[in-house]
C-alpha cells in the first residue's frame, strides 16, 4: 500500500509562500518570551535570538514550526567617531549613542513581572536628540553576513523556516523604540521638516540593507514596526512609510523573494493598506478579544491574495479561558481556509508566560483535525 508522505510545517510555510495549497494549515509559534519566562532568569534585551537548540528543541516538542527572532544577515558599523554601546548595568539595560554632536541614552528597567524590559527614558525627548540621532543614522554602514543563513538553517532544520529581520522602518523606528508614540506624533506637527528628513534618510538607509538581503541565500524575510491602525494611523502612515513598504515589497520580489511585515495590533484601517503596497504577510495577526477585528473581518480587509499569519489572541492562551472556549478561537482562524489557502496559524504576536504547555501541544492537535484543506 502507497503511504503519502506527511508534510512538515516548513513545507506547508513554503507552499503557502509559493501560492500553492499545502495538505493543512501550517502551525508556527512564537515560544521565544515564553521560554525565557519559564526559565526564570533576566534575559538579555540586547542578544535576543531564538536561533537556539533549546528554542527550537521546544518547537519541536510541542510540534510547532519555528521562525521567529533568529538573527540577522549582516553587521552593522558607524564612520566618524561615532559608536553605539548597549550593555545592561544592574536592573537596567542602557543604549548609548555617542557623537561630535552628543550623546543620547535610552534605559529601561527589568520589570520581574511580566518578564520584559520597560522603557524609563526614551532616547529622543528633544529636537536636539533627534539632530544626534540623525547624525548616527546618516553614518551607519552594513556589512553582510551571508554565512549566518547556514547556522540559521543547521539549527532549524526542518523544524520550520527562519525570518533574517531587517528591523524598523524610519517612522516605526521613532514611535516603537527611539521616540514613543506621543512625542513623535507631535514632532510631525511641531518639526514637519526634520521628521521628514529624519525617516527619509532612515528608509534610504534600510533599502542599503534590502538591497544586501536581496542578494542572501534566505527566501523569505521580516521587518516589523509593531503596526497599529491606532498609532499609525492611515494619515500618518501613507505619506511617511506607504512608498518604503511599497518599495521593500517590490525589490524582494524582483529578487525572488517574499517578505513579511509585523502587525501586532490594531488591523482595522490598516492591513488593507498593508496589502496594497505588496506585502506577502501580515505577520503576528491579532484577533479579537485583544485586536479590533474577527478573523472574517481582517481577511475582508486584507483582501484575498495577501497571507495571513496569527490568529490565536493573548489573553486565549491563559488559563481563564476554558479548552472549550480557546478550541472554537482557534477554529474560528482556520475557517478562513475555506476563503483560501493564503493562511498561517501563529500566535496573535506571541505565546505569553504563563500559559500552560498542555495548551500549547493542543494546537497541533487542533490544525490536525479542524484544519485540513
């Protein structure tokens, strides 16, 4: 009798990036914050990387695919004197950017509760910060680390496919890290000219970087800003990162390749926009309760040919939420298969500490069942 051979989920991501229909929906998880909240100790802010035979041992466990935070393809440098430091000192991890124009300093501050990093001083509280910062950025050099896709694919293996990331865009840059949402939001309006010229030269400077990924052994990248239709709203977002997302898009694709962008927040409004500009995945989809739409209403405005990666909501994870209730959220993702096959289930941005493992080997047994094509 002729056995068919059992898809693993790196070859289900890998058709679905290709436009084809694998036997099931794909299943990847986003177990990073998790692992470090049950290991228990303070993690390292500034060495990130689920490119571990500890991570990707767990993704295997719990029959998961594994793509997320596993490293970049390049180095980066600075000319002119400039230097950036990041080191942690005690209960605080401290970023320092050091120029003939000043310093600027970014802290946060080891919060035991939640397992992260709090920001208590943002680099940019002024327009003189901002001048320092433009200075570093205008200065910043790439290098590429090809070689890096080796180690990613030796230690992922066929457990999944890893996503190199190329990080913000120059409006992303300022509201999610260097600036916060409020006082870039008044800069716009305060400091029209120098905002404009702060993200133009940020967006040149990460299409020198598209440009060395264009030429990588990897097929299929990410860049995140941690996109919100609340915070980067569409009057903000078309005139200040539409055309950089357009142009990411566009430049992979002539290239080969696909790319994903991160959106972990509020999708109404903006997904759609997202879309048009020809990004392949809106990665970390977050549904109701936690987002602003059903999985229905973020394909509605995602349109059909863009996919979808998420659908599991943070809160669904904890143990408030009955097996009953977190089967019918998930479920309630992998019927959007019936519209089309352009479909990865994830994690709503990711799998937060406390949640029980027995929850989280239940999915797989989930997309076996209820999500098969």
């Amino acid at each position: 009798m002729l056995k068919i051979p059992i898809m693993t989920e790196r070859e289900r991501l890998l058709k679905v990036l290709k436009g084809e229909t694998p036997d099931r929906v794909p299943w990847f998880a986003d177990l990073g914050h998790w692992y470090r909240a049950e290991s228990g100790g303070k993690w390292n802010l500034f060495n990130i990387n689920n490119c571990t035979k500890e991570v990707t041992d767990l993704h295997r466990e719990v029959k998961a695919g594994w793509y997320i935070e596993v490293g970049s393809l390049h180095e980066e440098y600075y000319e002119d004197g400039v230097s950036r430091q990041r080191e942690l000192e005690g209960d605080y991890a401290v970023e320092r950017i050091q120029t003939c124009l000043g310093e600027v300093i970014m802290k946060r501050r080891w919060n035991p509760v939640s397992y992260s990093w709090d920001i208590t001083k943002l680099m940019v509280e002024t327009v003189k910060d901002l001048e320092i910062l433009l200075y570093a950025v205008e200065r910043r050099k790439f290098i590429p680390r090809y070689e890096n896709w080796q180690y990613i694919e030796q230690t992922g293996g066929d457990t999944g496919l890893g996503f190199p990331n190329l990080g913000y865009t120059g409006l992303g840059s300022l509201i999610s890290y260097y600036m916060g949402v409020q006082n870039t939001v008044y800069a716009i309006y305060d400091h029209p000219d120098m905002m404009e010229r702060y993200i133009s030269t940020f967006n040149r400077k990460q299409l020198e970087l598209v440009d060395i990924y264009c030429k990588s052994p990897a097929p299929h990248l990410i860049f995140t800003d941690n996109l919100s239709g609340d915070i980067q709203s569409p009057d903000i977002f078309i005139p200040y990162s539409a055309g950089q997302y357009k142009t990411i898009a566009e430049r992979f694709h002539a290239a080969g390749k696909t790319v994903s962008a991160h959106l972990d927040g509020m999708l109404g409004g903006i997904i759609g926009i997202v879309a048009e500009c020809g990004i392949d995945v809106a990665d970390a989809c977050t549904p109701k309760p936690t987002g602003d739409l059903t999985p229905r209403e973020i394909r509605e405005q995602a349109g059909t040919k863009m996919i979808l990666m998420g659908g599991i909501s943070p809160v669904k994870w904890l143990p408030e939420t009955s097996e009953r209730d977190f089967t019918a959220h998930v479920r309630e993702w992998l019927d959007l298969r019936k519209i089309n096959s352009r479909l990865v289930l994830s994690a709503g941005d990711q799998v937060p500490p406390g949640t029980d493992i027995k929850r989280i080997r239940l999915v797989y047994d989930l997309v076996e069942e209820f999500g098969r094509f």
